[in-house]
C-alpha cells in the first residue's frame, strides 16, 4: 500500500479530486491533534484560527500544498513538529543579517 505522502507528492493539483484532498486532510489532522493543538498546529503553519478545523469537518477545499504539508508532518508527527517547533524559536533568535 503506497503511503498517502507518497499520492499527495507524486500528482498535481489538477489529479487529485477535490474530495480525496479534503479526505487527505482530515486524516492528516486527526493524527496530528494528538500531538498537537489545532491552534498550536495552525500557529506554526501561519494559518488562520479554525481553519484546520473547517478543513476537517469538510468545510473547505485545502490547497495541495497545505495537504502535502499536512500530510508529511502527520507521517513523522512527534520528530516533525518537535523540528518546526525549533526552525521558528531559532528564526525568532536570530538576529537579522545586516
């Protein structure tokens, strides 16, 4: 059976129907919230707040690119995240080059 990452990563948008994407999604976010508050989630992804949770009660059509991510962070969620978590601290750390 080919991961889901591996269907969101191998179309484009034009081949991935409409309902398989929020399907995708859905799944995605389930797994992620149980390492993770939706708000958390939609906090490091730039995402405005209840957007994750129209996309999972099927209430909006998610981009592809918001499917792969979701879908790539929810194959590795703890490793993921705990990664993201740090990419933003050390961007907020950093001083900004002259």
């Amino acid at each position: 059976m080919k991961d889901e990452g591996d269907v969101v990563l191998g179309l484009s948008a034009r081949t991935i129907p409409t309902a398989q994407r929020m399907r995708l999604a859905s799944i995605a976010i389930r797994k992620l919230e149980t390492f993770v508050s939706q708000r958390r989630l939609e906090r490091l992804l730039g995402l405005s707040q209840g957007y994750l949770c129209r996309l999972k009660a099927g209430k909006q059509t998610p981009s592809l690119p918001i499917v792969a991510l979701l879908v790539l962070l929810a194959a590795s969620p703890e490793k993921r995240l705990q990664r993201l978590s740090a990419l933003w601290e050390r961007a907020h750390q950093d001083p900004p080059p002259p």
